[in-house]
C-alpha cells in the first residue's frame, strides 16, 4: 500500500499541533492506524543545523521505523512543511501520496494563542517571528496547498474539515 502523509503548516500560534492532536484522536476513535510527528523538534537545536538537512534526515529515520511497524498514514506538522512537501516526501523514501494544509490566523488570534502558552521573556520574539512566517507563507505556499482559517474555531472543527481531505475515512483499511 502506499504510503499517505498529511502535512499541516502555519505560523506560531495557529493551532498545528493542536489540530494534529485532534486528528489524531478522531483517527483512533475511528480505529484508522497513523502516526504524528512534530517536524519542529526534529531540527530544534543550537546552533541551528538546517544546512545539515537534519530535519529531513531525521524523519527518513522515523518514518522508517514507522514503516518497519506497518504504518502507511503519517500527519506531519512544521512550520513551513506546505512549502517544502516534495523534499519531505522525499525523506520518507517511498513516494508517498501528499496531502497538504495551511492553517492561517489573524495577527490577533495567533498573538493571543502565543501568549497563553509562552510565559518566557521571550514572547515578543516568537510574535514576530510569527508575523514574518505568515507572511512568507502566504506568499510562497504552492497555490494547491488547501487554506484553513483558524480564527474563533474549535480544534475539533477545524480537524473535521480536514479529515475528508485525506481520503482515509474512506479506505480505513492498511
């Protein structure tokens, strides 16, 4: 069978890992087997060894002991995963079907998100950064990527939206 990812991407503060948890969940109610893997602490060191590719390296290595266990279905989040899907479907080494999804949320939303969860003093740091990313993302995502606002909605709700997308309720079976 071949393989199938879904990647979610979005700035700071916009619910990726949330949505993920979600999925996950009503994947498992669903009995439909997955994997989740946070791209974002795959690389997440100092200094930063993106030249390295060690995100990517790091995945193959996951996936492949996912692979070995009989899993096909994988929800990646990363930050900027919508923008690099054929390189991280690459990592995985055996061409798997892509799904992809931008969450997006308002300066406001994701501000408000960021500060409940960063206590640190460096919140205004990864405000911005935020800001920049969803920037970038706008302008730079592929334009098949599929866009899913955020704002004032449930992480359940969001997570019904893209479950569809992935076709895997319709073929539960490995």
């Amino acid at each position: 069978m071949q393989s199938e990812v879904l990647f979610i991407g979005g700035r700071s503060g916009v619910g990726k890992s949330s949505v993920a948890f979600e999925l996950h969940a009503q994947l498992a109610a669903l009995n439909i087997k997955h994997c989740v893997i946070e791209g974002d602490s795959l690389d997440l060191a100092f200094p930063q060894p993106w030249e390295q590719h060690l995100a990517e390296r790091n995945l193959a290595a996951i996936w492949a002991n996912y692979r070995d266990l009989g899993y096909r279905r994988m929800i990646y989040t990363n930050t900027v995963s919508v923008r690099y899907t054929q390189e991280l479907a690459a990592a995985m080494g055996d061409e798997p079907s892509i799904t992809a999804v931008l969450l997006t949320a308002t300066d406001e939303t994701s501000s408000a998100r960021l500060r409940g969860r960063i206590l640190g003093s460096d919140f205004q740091e990864h405000l911005d950064r935020s800001i920049a990313a969803a920037r970038e993302l706008e302008l730079q995502t592929p334009r098949w990527v599929h866009r899913c606002p955020t704002d004032n909605r449930s992480v359940q709700a969001i997570a019904a939206d893209l479950l569809p997308l992935t076709g895997w309720t319709a073929n539960p079976a490995d």
